[in-house]
C-alpha cells in the first residue's frame, strides 16, 4: 500500500472524492469526507486496504495509470490532448491534473498515454523519421482508416487491430508549438504460453496473446512522419501505409537529414551565456576528447571530476600543452619531434546546474553529451530538458540547424 498511501497524500482530498464517487465502488467502506485533509487520507488509505480484492486492485491500477502521468513528461502529453485546456492550467499539483483528466476526460487521457508513448521513444533506437509531401491532410473517414487498418492485419496476420488517429501539438523552441496529427496502433501479437496461477491457486500454463503498440506523427508544415515501432523493418512498412492509405501518396522512403553539431566554440574558455528566467545556476564543461587531425586513430579524453581545481581548458593547457588562444577550428599542441599536433575536438561532455526549486534542497542537473558530428543523448531525455538542451545548443552555436529532428542514434 506505499505506493496508494504516496499517491493519496499528493493528491487534493476533493479530487479524491470525486474519484471514489464517480466509480462507485460496492465494497468501500464508508468514508467521512467532511473532515479536514490530513484526518481523511489515513482512513481511506486503510478504507482501501479493507476493499474486496477486484476493487483494491482496480484503484491500485487506476492510481498507477494517474501517477504515470503525474511526472514532467505525463504532464506535457496530457497538456497536448486535453480539451478544456483552460480549467486544466488552473489546477495546482500534477496528481490533481491527471486524475481530473482521468475523470472528466477519460478518453483524452488514453490518448495522453499514447503521446507520452511516442515522444518518449522519439529519436531512440525504436525511432525513425521520414521526409514525405508537406501539407497534406490526414484522411480519416472510414474508408481509409480501414484500409489502413486492413494493411497492418495483413502485414502481421493479426485479425485484431485497433487505430485512433488524433491531432495534437508540441512544445519546441521558444515555447512555440506545432501542429500533428498522431496515429496510435494497437495488434494482437502471435499466441504464448506462460506460467500462472489458476483459481484454485494453482501453477499452470495459460496462452496469452500480446498486445503491441506503434505510433506515426505527420506534421503537415515540414512534411515529417516520425514513426515509433519494434523493427526497422515494421517502421518502413508502417509509414508506407500511413503515406499511402492516409496521405494519399507515394513512400519513398527519405531519412530526414541528421543534425549537424559543431564542437569548435569549446575549442577555447566558453562563457555559455543563459536567460534568467530558466534558473540555470552554470555550465560546466567535465569531458574533451581531442583528434589529432594528423593521426586519426588515436585519441586523447580528458576529464574534469568533481572538485577539480582547474576548468577543461587549463586541464589540457597543463596535461597536453595545448595553445588555447586560437580558435581557427583546431588546437595546435607543442611536438616533441617535428610539427606540431593539430587537434579537434570530437566529444564534449557539459553539465547545467539549475538552482534550487521554491521547496530548496539540491537544483537539479542537465548533462549533455555531444558527438561529432551527429550524436547527442538528447534523444534519451524527458520532453522539457529536449526543449532547454536544444535551446541552448543552438545558442551556443553547437547544434547548427533549425529541424526539430535527426539525431544519430548511437
């Protein structure tokens, strides 16, 4: 019960309520919701505890699918769906937010979890994005959506398949938004077996039939289908429909173009300048990998630890002798025979600090990692530390390009 005791502490006793009454639970003992707060958690806590088993572990599933998107990124999928976006930005508290959805709109938190699922995944290793024809409208009358739906039983010799096509919107730079339109896929794997436990307690195998779950964005302005699925291959397969049941064109199967990343502005002592308003206490570099351009297949890494006295750049004046008063695009090091190294830079590793929020304690931290010339870990991180990362990268002159995608998966 740690996880319902945690749930119903962070969560207004009046939304509370609302939830118990609205799913009227038979076997609820009765609950004295007259009282104040901090005399009605405890008793519901053991309220619940007292349920039949049905129901205690239809709240304990229920709680989990709020608190799921409780968090920062739960937070940003549920603001992209919701329809009474007004009286859903007055709310206090990320528990209270969710369960109202969950509440008033139940479907549109369905849909929440289908917006956390792609842009989760979004420029991982289940990711692809594709060029295709900008401003063209997502069908969805019947017709198409059934032939779209008809192309992926086939495709995966399911009989059971189910599409919810919706728009929706996401934050980019500068707290402008864009406007897609996402297809969520559900299909019915091929049957297995697995042990359980039967009704009378007993272990036995039973055949289970997996449910497997893809997602496709289009967005009409820059002709864009990002698509989230298990294989290459499915990715491939699962655009082509879209492009050709939904788009009403032709897949040619076009990579978006990765993003280009330039490490030379590290090449000397960087101030990386910031906004106030997004509390960001420093920037401190940890990681250089140097290149000698003259001898490719050897590497120098240097690493700054916590408590270092010296910053990167006196590091490599003092460990490799390098001339830090350039900025030509390479670092020239002192030879101990003939010419001199020329070097590049080809990883950097930075950390932003952020104060500390109104309730204290430690400001949390940021830390990017940039490969040359297409790798960077934003593609692992939630949707609003994407939103600073690539705000700043741009500002610091290292992320070169205005896409919203492309990053080599590593």
């Amino acid at each position: 019960m740690t996880s319902i005791a945690s749930f119903f502490r962070k969560t207004p006793v009046t939304r509370l309520q609302d939830y118990f009454t609205a799913c009227a639970f038979t076997s609820l003992p009765p609950v004295d919701w007259t009282k104040p707060e901090a005399e009605v958690v405890e008793p519901l806590i053991m309220a619940v505890d007292a349920m039949n088993e049905d129901e205690r572990q239809r709240v304990i599933l229920d709680a989990g699918r709020v608190a799921a998107l409780a968090n920062e990124p739960g937070q940003t999928a549920l603001q992209n769906v919701v329809v009474d976006r007004a009286t859903f930005d007055t709310l206090e508290g990320a528990n209270n937010r969710s369960l109202w959805v969950f509440l008033k709109e139940n479907d549109r938190f369905r849909l929440a979890e289908e917006v956390r699922y792609n842009d989760e995944r979004r420029r991982g290793r289940s990711w692809n994005g594709f060029e295709v024809e900008k401003g063209r409208s997502v069908r969805k009358d019947p017709i198409s959506v059934a032939a779209f739906t008809t192309a992926i039983r086939e495709r995966f010799e399911t009989p059971n398949v189910h599409v919810d096509i919706f728009d929706r919107h996401r934050v980019i730079l500068d707290d402008q938004e864009c406007e897609l339109v996402q297809v969520a896929i559900y299909r019915e794997g091929r049957p297995e077996d697995m042990l359980g436990f039967d009704a009378n307690s007993k272990l036995a195998r039973r055949i289970v039939r997996p449910v497997f779950e893809a997602a496709l964005t289009y967005e009409a302005a820059t002709g864009v289908i990002e698509v989230v699925a298990n294989t290459r291959e499915d990715r491939v397969d699962l655009t082509r429909f879209m492009a050709r049941d939904l788009l009403g064109i032709d897949f040619a199967e076009k990579h978006i173009p990765l993003r280009e990343y330039d490490l030379s502005v590290l090449l000397k002592p960087f101030d990386f300048p910031t906004d106030a308003a997004d509390g960001i206490e420093g920037v401190t570099v940890k990681e250089l990998r140097f290149m000698d351009l003259g001898d490719p297949k050897e590497r120098v890494t240097l690493e700054s630890m916590s408590g270092a006295e010296r910053t990167i750049w006196e590091m490599a004046n003092h460990r490799i002798g390098l001339d830090l008063g350039g900025g030509s695009g390479s670092l020239h090091a002192p030879g101990l025979l003939g010419e001199a190294p020329e070097w590049l830079i080809t990883r950097a590793r930075f950390t932003i600090k952020f104060r500390p929020g109104p309730d204290g304690g430690r400001g949390k931290s940021l830390t990017l990692t940039v490969t040359m010339p297409h790798g960077c870990n934003l593609k692992d991180m939630t949707p609003q530390e994407r939103l600073i990362g690539e705000k700043y990268l741009r500002r610091w002159g290292i992320l070169k390009d205005d896409s919203d995608v492309g990053d080599l998966v590593e």
